[in-house]
C-alpha cells in the first residue's frame, strides 16, 4: 500500500523550524488540527476529541449532543497538547468516524453508531461527500507527515490516544477492573516491535493521577484494531502505531463532568511519556 503524500505540503513540513516553531494550522475542510515538529520521529493523535457537527447535519439528526458527547472521546486533545507533534479531531465521530474504513465512516445504521440512530433522516450524497472529504484530508495530511519523519529516521511511531466509557465495559461486556490503560496490540506484529510495545507500557505505568490507582494492561478491552492502526501500518512497515485507551476516570460519565486535575495530570503524564519512549524508539532500531 502506498503513503497518501501531498508534494507540496509535505516539502512545507521539511522546511519548518524544529522544536521552538512547530508548523500550525487545520486541515482541507477544517475536521482537525495540528502541530508538526520534524525533529521529533513521532506524533500523538486525538481523532476522537471534537464534538462539532456540520450546520447542514444537525436537523437531520436523532441524537442529542449528550448522546454523542458519551461516545466521544473528550478531553483527550487536552492531554496530547504539550506533545511535540500532535493532530486533534474536531469534527464529533457521529458526522464520520476517523478510526473507520471510508466507506463505514459516515454512522448510517445503528450498528455503526452502539445501536443508536444517529440520522432520523438520512444525509443526501452530497452531504455525506463532503463528510468523507475531510476524512480523506485528515489521511492525506497524515501521510505527508509520516512521509517527512520516515524520510529522517528511518521509522516512526504514531501515539493514537482515545477514552472508553467504564460502565460499559463493566455492565454490559461484564469485563471485570477494566484497566485506567489499555494498550491494543492485535493488529501489530509484536515479534518486531516488541520493546518499544512493553517500553510503552513501561512508561504508563509509570503516570501518576490524582487518587486514582493507574493499571495497565493489554488487549483486555480493546484490541487496537481500528482504521488508524490499520491504514497507517498497512502504509509501511516502518510505522509503529501504538492504539491506547484511557478509561474516563478523568470525567463524570453520568452527566459529563470533566475533573480538570486528572486530565492535567494526564496531560503531564503523557508529554513526559510520549518524550521519553520517542528517544527510546530511536536508540532500539
């Protein structure tokens, strides 16, 4: 499979000032932002941090926006913000699904969307073409970014960070202490990326919250199989994709509540993680 490279905006990212300067801005349709140091051989992902609804869509809608608020994953662009490299959904997943093959990208069917009907009435072609548009940038976009750090290092690895909501995983999937991390692995080969995987795992354990006991674990609620991972490895073998869910912990699932000292202690725990097994990756190729 070839990496989706943009010519001229992947020469503009080689060019940007390392470190002090990072490159800024949106992507084609404005469905995320980022952040883009060449000197750093990895970028942190939040695909599922936005919330937004396109103007055309809200009528046709069913849910309410605390309905798709729960399947988000808020907060978690807070938590990679102070990473070097970093790309932010802003669009809600319930217009399209960034962690989805295209043509299951837009929730028509509620088996798309946890058994709920996210359109009463349904989105006509054009409208979910532009839907799709966006998640074709946001590929194109990561593919001349991964490009610029394979062209430098030689490898690279992608920290693609969501949330998962703890009741479910306890009511309904009657998954017994759902880990506060959970690292999914089923889509890599992990012969191959073996140290970096438990260096990984190493450094969640090491993140310390406010009252809350941190564990860790692998493949126990999710298995990492999404259309990120997927895409990106399928791309090159060179890239490492490291799919890892935070319970929320860091929120009040019931009515939404964020508890800004956990997510700041997320968000401090991250950048230092995300700092250390960066260099770390480097020195064990």
């Amino acid at each position: 499979m070839t990496i989706p490279c943009d010519p001229g905006l992947a020469e503009r990212l080689r060019r940007e000032t390392p470190s002090r300067n990072p490159a800024t801005g949106e992507g084609d349709g404005g469905g995320f932002s980022y952040r883009f140091d060449p000197s750093f051989p990895g970028i942190a992902t939040a695909i599922h941090a936005g919330h937004r609804v396109r103007e055309e869509l809200r009528p046709l809608m069913g849910i309410t926006g605390e309905q798709r608020f729960r399947e988000e994953d808020p907060a978690t662009d807070e938590m990679i913000r102070d990473c070097p490299s970093t790309v932010r959904g802003l669009d809600s997943r319930a217009e399209y699904d960034l962690n989805r093959p295209t043509g299951k990208a837009v929730p028509l069917t509620p088996e798309q969307f946890w058994g709920t009907m996210v359109y009463r009435q349904p989105p006509a072609e054009d409208m979910v073409r532009r839907s799709l548009a966006k998640h074709a940038a946001f590929y194109a976009f990561l593919g001349s970014a991964l490009t610029v750090l394979l062209e430098r290092f030689g490898a690279c690895v992608v920290y693609d960070i969501h949330s998962y909501n703890l009741n479910r995983q306890v009511r309904e999937k009657k998954i017994e202490d759902p880990p506060v991390f959970n690292l999914g692995t089923a889509a890599l080969d992990r012969g191959k990326w073996s140290r970096p995987i438990d260096h990984w795992l190493e450094r969640l354990r090491g993140i310390s919250l406010p009252g809350i006991p941190v564990t860790v674990a692998e493949n126990k609620v999710f298995g990492g199989g999404g259309e990120l991972c997927r895409r990106l490895t399928g791309w090159d073998p060179r890239i490492l994709v490291l799919p890892t869910e935070i319970a929320k912990v860091y929120m009040d699932e019931a009515d939404g509540v964020i508890f800004p000292d956990v997510v700041k202690a997320l968000g401090k725990g991250l950048e230092r993680a995300v700092a250390d097994h960066a260099d770390r990756f480097l020195s064990g190729l």
